[in-house]
C-alpha cells in the first residue's frame, strides 16, 4: 500500500471534505450521475 499524500489523507479522513467537495460533484456531473444544474457554491 502506497504513501497517502496529505490531501488524500484529508480527503479521506474528512478534513478536506469542504475543498474537495467541489471536484467530485464536477466528477459526477460530467459522468452524467448528477444533473448538470446542481450548484456546488
């Protein structure tokens, strides 16, 4: 298992969470999961 770098770390214990939020609804949004006029602000 490899080194976690620290925004991995944080993304995974949560502490990121408000920072990455923001990618991973685009992520969705463009695998067509989420429709695309949900707002991330």
């Amino acid at each position: 298992m490899k080194e976690l770098s620290q925004q991995e770390f944080e993304v995974i214990s949560g502490a990121g969470f408000e920072s990455d939020y923001y990618w991973i609804i685009e992520r969705l949004k463009k695998d067509g999961i989420l429709p695309p006029q949900i707002r991330t602000n």
